[in-house]
C-alpha cells in the first residue's frame, strides 16, 4: 500500500516559504503514530525543512542531485526508485512536497490519501493537488472543532482510489 499523507488549508495550501502554515498538535501525534515503523518518502526540500531524520522511520529523499548525502537516509533520483528501496514495507508513506504529490498522484502511484484538512484559508505558495472525486472515494473522517492546543478546526480524511 502507497499512502500520501497530508496536511492542507479548504483551498488545498500545503505551505509557504518551504514551511508549514499553521501548528496542529493532534496533526503532528497522528502524523506520528501512523507513520512510525514504516517508510517516509520525500523531496529533498521537504526534508530540508524537517532538518533531519524522523525517529522510528526510514526517511527516503527524492532528488536529482546524484551527490546529495544524508546521513540516516536513504537517497533516491525518482519517485519509482524510492518505492522500489520501500517495496519490502507494507504500507509507504509519501510526505511530500508538492511536486512529489503530483507525480505521486498523476503517475497512479498512491492507493490512499491520508489528509487532514485545516478548515481555514491561508496565504501559500505551494498547494495539493485537487483531489478528483470522481476517482478518489472518501472512505473515512473525523472531525473535530479547535480547542486550546489546536487553533482551527480540522478533520482526519482517507480517500481511497476508486
């Protein structure tokens, strides 16, 4: 199973600045928990935002510099050839950023889409692709509204291919 997982404002935005543009907690936990054990591939400046690699995974970074290094990570030139080093996990996680979502989405590579959705609008210079209804089925959310730790209301959504 190839899962995106997400995290984007009601008008798609992913983030400004190479950053993210709200602070969720229960977002990041989910984040966590969900992802933990498993395979987490991303682009390069996706990565360079985080800083590092995330514990209790194994971080695949997507990019075209063929002397990129990492330490901790494993390095791709492609899309393909991050789910092919992730092929012996049984669910991959891609985390971005938005390039990568494109490609991810547009090649029919992801069966899933793990997205939580920050019912807010917010200034962004990098979006998510539309996610076509005629070809992703919601299959599952959670809703839940803003409380003392969590700024806006949000909901936990799983689309899966049709």
């Amino acid at each position: 199973m190839i899962t995106i997982i997400a995290a984007i404002g009601k008008n798609y935005e992913l983030g400004k600045n190479n950053d993210l543009i709200w602070h969720l907690p229960a977002d990041l936990k989910r984040f966590k928990k969900v992802t933990s054990g498993h395979h987490i591939l991303m682009g390069r400046n996706t990565f360079e935002s985080i800083g590092k690699p995330l514990p209790n995974r194994t971080t695949v970074i997507i990019t075209r510099n063929n002397t990129y290094f990492k330490d901790g990570c494993l390095i791709a030139s492609s899309i393909e050839e991050a789910i092919e080093l992730a092929k012996n996990d049984d669910e991959i996680f891609i985390i971005g950023g938005a390039q990568i979502y494109k490609q991810a989405i547009e090649n029919n590579l992801v069966q899933r889409l793990d997205i939580t959705i920050v019912h807010e609008n917010f200034d962004a210079d990098v979006f998510f692709p539309v996610i076509d209804k005629a070809i992703w089925k919601e299959v599952a959310r959670e809703d839940f509204k803003a409380d003392e730790k969590n700024k806006y209301d949000f909901s936990f959504v799983t689309y899966e291919r049709r």
